[in-house]
C-alpha cells in the first residue's frame, strides 16, 4: 500500500531544517545526533521560549518537542509556534 507523499519541502540534497525541543538534554543531543546521521540540520532548544525565539529568526521545515517540559509544555508551545507570524513551514 502506497501513502501519498508528505507536503513538507526538502530542499535539493533531501535535508530537512528540524527544531527538536526538549529539557532533557541527553534526549536533545540524541535526537539531533540521528538527525543529523541522515543529513539534516537540526537546532535544538531547552524550552518552549527559547524554541519560540528560534522561530522568529529562521524557518523549519519540521519541529520534535516534549511534550511535557516544566514552564511551558509542548502542547502550550503548539500554539504560539504555528501561527502565521511564525517561520514555520
């Protein structure tokens, strides 16, 4: 069975621009260490703050977040990261 392709946009060499949110460090390092093994370029971020000033500088083409970081969850952090004044594809 064949499942229709995903609208995200890889650039010409197949890399994706990923935000990997997370407070557990170890997770973020792992996560982007993976990532970055199958060629894309990943930036990662502590917080959901810091991950939302991330947005407004640059564009992704795909973000990975805990859940539930202290402060604001990544259920608080969905919000405010996909509105239209965001970088986010």
């Amino acid at each position: 069975m064949k499942y229709p392709r995903s609208p995200i946009a890889i650039n010409a060499s197949g890399e994706l621009a990923i935000l990997v949110v997370d407070d557990d460090e170890q997770i973020r390092e792992i996560l982007a260490d993976m990532l970055a093994m199958d060629g894309h370029e990943t930036v990662t971020c502590a917080d959901g703050p810091s991950a939302l000033q991330a947005l407004d500088h640059r564009s992704f083409d795909l973000m990975i977040t805990d859940l539930g970081m202290p402060g604001m969850s990544g259920w608080s952090f969905r919000g405010p990261s996909t509105s239209n004044s965001r970088n986010c594809r």
